[in-house]
C-alpha cells in the first residue's frame, strides 16, 4: 500500500505513486600525463527522492499547495517511509478520466520516526 501525505495538514494526497531514492555526487576528474584517471569528490553524496504520483484534479492542487508552503510530506511505500520537502515538481501530464501524471523530487528530511 502506497501512500502521498501532506504532514502539515494532514491530508492524503495519492496513494498511486512510485518512489526511487537518488544520489548525485560532485566530483572532478583529471588525466594525468600518463594516461591514468584521477578522480576528487567534493563533500557527502546529495539524497533526493524522485516520485512519479498519479493524481486526480483535486490532488493535483493539493501538490500544488504542498510546493507552494513548502509542506512537509510522508511517502509510505513498499520498501520504507520517506519525509521530504518539493525541490522540484514537473509539468502534469493529462491522463484520461481527469487523471494527471507528474514526477516531483523531494529533498529528505530527518524526522525522529
């Protein structure tokens, strides 16, 4: 059972969504004049969660005001409990039905669950 929250009002959003955990890592990489590879990396790997969430018109707005107060939201899915903010929402897709498809990015949040 899947499942989109917006803890701070405590509203469901979508229980239709798919949740991957991402990692970028900055690093620089040189070539050495014997031909070798060097690679630097720069701090701690940057997490997010990329989210692809089927909403109704309803849910749709309520994504909308999630993004907007910068909402705390609760993604329960199979392989764990994930809390984010929105860093980034896509554009919606129109599905049929007056259903919408969009992939939002979370950035996570420590909660003392």
């Amino acid at each position: 059972m899947a499942l989109l929250r917006n803890e701070d009002t405590g509203v469901d959003i979508t229980r239709f969504i798919t949740l991957e955990e991402k990692q970028s890592v900055i690093r620089t990489e040189w070539q050495t004049l014997d031909g070798r590879t060097y690679l630097q990396r720069y701090g701690v790997p940057n997490a997010t969660y990329e989210i692809v969430a089927y909403v109704n018109y309803a849910g749709k707005q309520l994504l909308f005001d999630a993004e907007d107060t910068a909402a705390l939201l609760k993604a329960d899915c199979k392989h764990g409990t994930f809390y984010g903010h929105i860093i980034e929402l896509k554009d919606f897709s129109r599905l049929a039905g007056d259903w919408y498809k969009t992939t939002l990015t979370l950035a996570p949040e420590v909660t003392d669950e």
